[in-house]
C-alpha cells in the first residue's frame, strides 16, 4: 500500500482537509435544499430528526467513512477492495466503492442544474432589477426560470464545464486556497442575512416553525428525508469523504476534524433556515414553495437592504463557490477510478465522466418544463434522481461503510487509526449496532417493506 501513497499527493495540513472536507459538505444542500426540505416536511419537527440524524448516524459514519479512505488510499473502489483483502474478506465489497461513484454521478447531473440558476441570480442580482422587488414578481422572476429550459442549458453547461475544468487540474492548490476564502465569506453573508431576519415582522413565526417540533407533522417518508439529508449535506456515503480522507496525512485525528466539519455544516443550514423562514411569514409565503424558496424569498430581503444588489450578488457568487467545491467532490471518485483503473489521463477522464453528467443533466433541466408532465412513481426526473441517490443509495452506501468498519475492519486497525480514547467503544458501539439498524428501519418503512 505504501507505493499509493506517492501516486496519491497528500494535503498541505489538518487545515486543508478541514477546509476541502467543509467545502464538500458545505454546499447547495445546506443553502438550498435543507431550507425547502424543511419546509416541506412540517419545520420543526423535521428540523429535529435532521439533528438527530446528523449527531447519531451522520457523524459516526463520517468519521468510519474518512477512516476507511485514509486507510486505503485510493479511489473508493481500490480502497474497498485493498481494505476487504487486508481484513480477509470478499473482494464483492468493492461495490460500495461502486455505488458510490454511481451516487456522486447522479447527484452532479442535477446539482449542476440548480447551481447554474444560482448563476442566474448573480446576474439579476447585479441588474438591479431586484431592487424592492415585490413576493409576486420575486415568484414570477423564478417561474421564467424554470420554464425556460434554454436558458437553464447554458448556466448547466458553463457550471458543469467550470467544474471540470477544475478537477482536470486535481485536487489541491486553487481549491485549497479558494475555500480559505469562501467559507468564512459564506457564512458571514448568513450572519448579515440572519440580521436582516431578526428585524423583519415573520421573525418569531419563522423561529417557531423552524425550532418548535410538532410531530404530527411528520411521517415515516419525512423522517426519511431527514435522514438522507443529513447523509446528502454531511456528503457521506459516496466516497467523497473517503477520496479526501485518502488524502490526510497519518498523524492527523480524524474523529476532532470531523466533528468540526459535521459542525460547521449543520450551522450554515440552520443559519440559512433563519435567514429564509422569516422572509416567508412575513410576505405571506407558502413554506411549501419546494426548490424554488430560497430564489423567490431572498431577492426580496436584498431588495429592501441598503446595498442589497450588492449583497445579492456576493451572495450568490458565495453560493456558487460553495456548490462548486460540493461538485469537485461529487465527481471526483468517478474521476479518480477512471484514471487509476483504466489507465486514462486525468483530463480525458474529466471530459468523459462531465459529458456524460452534463447529459443526464439535461433530464432535470426538462423535468421542469418540458418534461413536467412526465412522472414516474409521481416524481419527475429530477425528483426521481434526488430520491433514488439522497434516500436510498447514499443511506445504502453508508450502512456498507458502517457495517464493513464495525465488522469487517479489524478492531486493532481501527483503533490505531482513530485514536479516540476511550470514545473509541462508543464509536464502535454506535458504528455496529445503531447507525445500520437505525438507517435500514428508517428506509425500509419509508419504502413500506416494513
Ligand atoms: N454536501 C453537499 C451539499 O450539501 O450541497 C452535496 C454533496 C457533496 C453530497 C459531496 C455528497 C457528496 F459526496
């Protein structure tokens, strides 16, 4: 194994896995999606068992999934099969490396659509047309939007180009020292918008649909949701902590770094839910919008701030950042399998796998005009991709992991590698026996098996 280890160039520090890992888990889930989940789902309630998830499955399984990736150092699928045959089991665990891949491709394909409307925003933001903008025309902007799908393809094919651009040139430099930046930039801009929030009139109704669980509101689907968010923000069970695990250096602890990470990210969702919610009481919105709420209620908080084209256009450049170093993780295993197994240069590997994404992205761009009427299980495409990859394969790929490092994983190998002390038995415990039955309960009633 230790040959890999010079294929494979290292991060600079502690800091830039911190930072690289933030940047994966930070993203358009946390800004974008969390806030409408929430919404969606009943508030508060959904807010709870998101918490939940986050503290009892999500960061067990971070800290297993980064551990594994440092252990193997190689693309998920070498580091499954490296790691089965060290612990002498059957190379059939490769697969999880696989399904991995396969989820970070599906993801990308419509990640790309919704970060290509954040670009949007940066233009409209920045022509002024936002100023004192009313709900209605708020609505209206966003509704052309999504009914054009000519102007979607564009900002699909400039992200997704943008995107593989950057992995062609690997993985660390720029990256490393743009999300320096990036990440504080983004949640200072949450900050300004909190401020805003608290001074507007929805600002008590926005805390106490976001904070005051009322679990007759939720159901066994929502609790799914709120499981394969907190494994779809976190970026887990896909092998894009495992690729930046594979990366940290050996002295580094990985439970502290994680935990900080899984911190950072539920903050920046839970700030972003502060800044919306109160803008949706207050204009007598529904929270029921869907994925268009953070595009039809934040224009109007810029539009009535002193500045606000301003911020409006910072904040969707931040926004853009965060998605992008999300989307550099989301197809780097791809890339990395690709130019480690077939022998393909790291460039044609990242014209290959970003064509092919940009096509099946085209599916989501339609799925909101064009194709709309085209349902299957009554979902259209795109809410057909987002629910076969956040709740069931990312889950899936994350029961793998938890299940090949509490039982396969030899306990001497995953103790010299965690370091934990004497949290190390109820990581153990937890990695064993909650995280598994925890995730398959929770899916398999979802899916009504059980
Ligand atoms: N965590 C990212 C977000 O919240 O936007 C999305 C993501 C990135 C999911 C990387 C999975 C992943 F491996």
């Amino acid at each position: 194994m230790t040959d890999q280890r010079f294929l494979h160039n290292q991060w600079s520090s502690r800091l830039a896995f911190v930072l690289a890992a933030s940047g994966s888990a930070i993203g358009l889930g946390n800004i974008w999606k969390f806030p409408y989940l929430a919404g969606e789902n009943g508030g508060g309630a959904f807010v709870a068992v998101y918490l939940l998830c986050v503290a009892a499955i999500g960061i067990p399984i971070m800290i297993a999934e980064t551990m594994l990736g440092r252990r193997g150092r190689q693309n998920p699928i070498n580091t499954m099969l490296s790691l089965a045959q060290e612990a002498k089991a059957g190379p059939a665990w490769h697969y999880a490396g696989w399904l991995g891949v396969l989820s970070g491709f599906l993801i990308l394909s419509y990640y790309s659509v919704i970060a290509g409307w954040s670009m949007v925003y940066i233009l409209k933001m920045n022509s002024g047309y936002m100023s004192h903008i009313s709900a209605e025309t708020a609505a209206r902007v966003f509704d052309d939007l999504k009914s054009a799908p000519e102007i979607q393809f564009i900002w699909h094919t400039v992200f997704m180009a943008a995107t593989m651009l950057i992995v062609s040139r690997g993985v660390s430099g720029g990256l490393e020292r743009a999300t320096r930046f990036m990440m504080p930039g983004l949640f200072i801009m949450l900050i300004l918008l909190d401020g805003y929030a608290m001074s507007s009139d929805g600002f008590g109704q926005g805390m106490s649909f976001l904070f005051k669980p009322d679990f007759s509101r939720i159901n066994g689907e929502s609790v799914l949701v709120a499981m394969g968010q907190a494994f779809f923000s976190l970026g887990l069970g896909m092998g894009a902590i495992m690729i930046y695990g594979s990366y940290l250096p050996d002295h580094v602890s990985i439970s502290r770094s994680t935990i900080f990470v899984a911190s950072a990210d539920t903050l920046v969702a839970l700030l972003a839910g502060v800044a919306i919610f109160p803008i949706v009481f207050a204009n007598h919105l529904e929270p029921t919008m869907g994925p268009g709420l953070i595009f039809q209620t934040l224009p109007i908080a810029f539009g009535q701030m002193p500045g606000g084209s301003l911020f409006g256009v910072l904040f969707f450049v931040l926004v853009f950042f965060a998605a992008i170093t999300s989307a550099i993780a989301l197809i780097e295993p791809a890339v990395a399998w690709l130019s480690e197994n077939q022998a393909m240069s790291r460039e044609k590997a990242c014209l290959w796998s970003g064509l092919s994404c940009w096509l099946l992205g085209l599916g989501t761009v339609f799925s909101f005009n064009l194709w709309s009427g085209n349902t299957w299980f009554g979902k259209n495409f795109f809410e057909l991709v987002d629910f076969l990859t956040a709740n069931i394969m990312l889950p899936v790929g994350g029961i793998l992991v938890a299940l090949f490092a509490g039982w396969i994983m030899r306990r001497e190998t995953s103790e010299t590698e965690l370091e934990m002390g004497s949290a190390y038995n109820y990581w153990r415990f937890t990695i064993r026996y909650v995280s598994p039955l925890a995730v398959a309960l929770v899916t398999l009633s979802a899916v009504g098996v059980i």
